[in-house]
C-alpha cells in the first residue's frame, strides 16, 4: 500500500505522515513491507495533482483527505483494509 501525504513540508505534514505510520504499527504491520509512507513536497507535484490544501493524503492513488490532519483512528481504518487482507 503506498500513502502519500502532499504538503511543503509544514509540521502539520510531518504529523499527519507520523500519524498514518504510527497507526499503520499499531494495526501490525510493517512500514517499507506492508506499507510505505511518502511524502510529497515538490510544490509543481502537489498543483499537478490539483491539490489545494494540505495536508493531503492519498493512499494507492485514491484522495483519502485533504487540508485536514488525519485522526489515528481514521488511518487505523484505512489501513485495517490492508490488514485483513493478508
């Protein structure tokens, strides 16, 4: 599963990276194998994309949210899709 969070590199970025990699964790899996957190910075990208606000998460090219800071509950849930998976 590929997570992208777009921004500039704000610390509302950074937190909601951490959030999604952190909640990712504690529904067991592992970030870089089951999981990958990017971040998106470049400001071309992220208007390419037509994104507005950030933050922005995108997770397997599909908006998840956008100029919100993500709850670890919500990302738990995105990511407990992955998980009941395997």
């Amino acid at each position: 599963m590929m997570i992208e969070v777009l921004g500039p590199g704000c610390a509302r970025c950074d937190k909601a990276a951490e959030i999604i990699q952190k909640a990712g964790e504690e529904v067991g899996l592992v970030h870089g194998e089951d999981f990958y957190v990017s971040r998106v910075h470049d400001l071309n990208q992220i208007a390419a994309r037509g994104v507005m606000v950030t933050p922005t998460v995108i997770i397997d090219g599909q908006l998840k949210l956008s100029g919100k800071m993500p709850s670890k509950d919500k990302a738990k849930e995105w990511l407990s899709v992955l998980k009941k998976a395997e």
